[in-house]
C-alpha cells in the first residue's frame, strides 16, 4: 500500500509532461511504473499520454499507446476516443478518424457533441465540406444538439465556401438557442461578407447577431468583444 501511495505523484509527473509537450519523458515515466508492477496506469493516464502525442501531431505513437492501453485490459473512455479522432483530424487523416469513430460504436461507447464536432473539424480542414454537413444532420438523427464550437467550424468553413446563406441560416439557428453562453457566433470578416455579399449582408448579419462576441475558431475558441465582424480563423 505505501509503495502504491508514492507512485502517485510520480503518475501526476507523467501527466504533467504530457500536457508540458515532454510527452517522451511522461511516456517513459508511465512505462517504468508499469514495468515495475507497484502501480497499474488506468485510462486517465493513458488518455493523457495520448493527447500529449496528438497535440504534436505524432498519431503513430498515439496509436501505439492506445493499442498498448486495449492490450493491458483497459477499457479506452469516450475522451480517449475523442482525442484520437481530433487528432487524426488535425493531421488530415479524416479516414483514420472515421476508423477510430466505427470502432468506439462497435465498443459499446455511443458519441457525443464532442466526438461529432471533432469529426466536422476534421472535414472542414480538409476541405470535405459534404461530409460535415452529412455529420451536422446526423447530430439531429442522434439527437445531439450542436454546441458553440459545433456552430463556429460550419459557419466558419461555409463563409470560407462562400456559402453565405447556408452561414446566415445555422447564424439564425444559433441566435434563437438559449443555451448556448455566451450567444456568440462565428464569421468570416466583414469585409469578406461585404465584398461577397454586398453591404447589405454584413449589415444583416451584424444586426442579427444581438451582441458584439466573437470566437476564434482553430486557436483556443476563446471569445471576446468586438465592435464590428472580425475574422475568425
């Protein structure tokens, strides 16, 4: 038992070198105390070493962890699923992350808002419009409601389509939800939808937005105050 109680902090050391970029060192740390057998890793551990390698876009690796995690009997949470659809995403692998996608299905791990705005990210990066929008309509067959970040990618890749009326209707959508807080939105610049079109959608589109928010899509999806459309990239 005291053995087991001073590999905790080491497990803590693991974790943060993952989330620090040291995800070599926190995997290291991870093996050892395995290896050892005083301490056995459980899916948060495991989850957070694969992160580490998917924020580095090094998806081998994070697949190799996750095959090594199923072979030790532990069960991979929908976080664990997440993470790696995300990250296959990010690294224009949209088949890998579909694969990823059928497999938690067959798991017994339904998806939720997450897991399929993860996929609509992916498509959209890679210029798979169709295929996003295939995902939006299935959040309603599944009935998941779309979050802020749900709104930000399609509204963000459909200004980049210059599918505006698509962007102005998912706008309206977002404004009569009341869940949503804060009750942002996302759009290319106003000088896009100024010269694409005309004044008078920029106009319409600020008037319909109620309040002054934004999100920066792609970055940390963090919001803040703006007077007028800005970009959202």
């Amino acid at each position: 038992m005291r053995a087991r109680r001073i590999r905790l902090p080491i497990i803590s050391s693991s974790m943060g070198l993952c989330r620090a970029e040291q995800v070599d060192r926190g995997h290291e740390i991870l093996q050892r105390i395995r290896m050892d057998g005083t301490c056995m890793p459980n899916v948060v551990t495991y989850t957070s070493v694969i992160s580490g390698y998917c924020k580095m876009g090094r998806m081998e690796e994070a697949f190799r962890v996750f095959n090594d995690m199923i072979g030790l009997g532990i069960k991979p949470s929908r976080v664990t699923y997440n993470v790696l659809i995300d990250g296959y995403g990010k690294a224009g692998d949209m088949p890998s992350a579909a694969s990823v996608y059928e497999r938690m299905a067959l798991c017994g791990c339904p998806p939720d808002v997450v897991t399929i705005t993860s996929l609509i990210d992916g498509h959209c990066r890679n210029g798979q419009l169709d295929d996003a929008l295939k995902l939006w309509n299935e959040m309603g067959r599944r009935e998941l409601r779309p979050n802020i970040y749900t709104f930000a990618t399609m509204i963000n890749f459909l200004c980049k389509k210059n599918r505006l009326g698509e962007a102005q209707v998912l706008l309206k959508e977002l404004n009569e939800r009341t869940d949503i807080i804060p009750r942002a939105f996302c759009v290319q610049s106003h000088n896009r939808w100024a010269l694409q079109g005309g004044k008078h959608n920029a106009y319409c589109i600020q008037k319909q937005s109620k309040i002054g928010y934004i999100i920066c899509a792609g970055q940390s999806l963090s919001v803040r105050k703006s007077a007028d459309i800005s970009v959202a990239v």
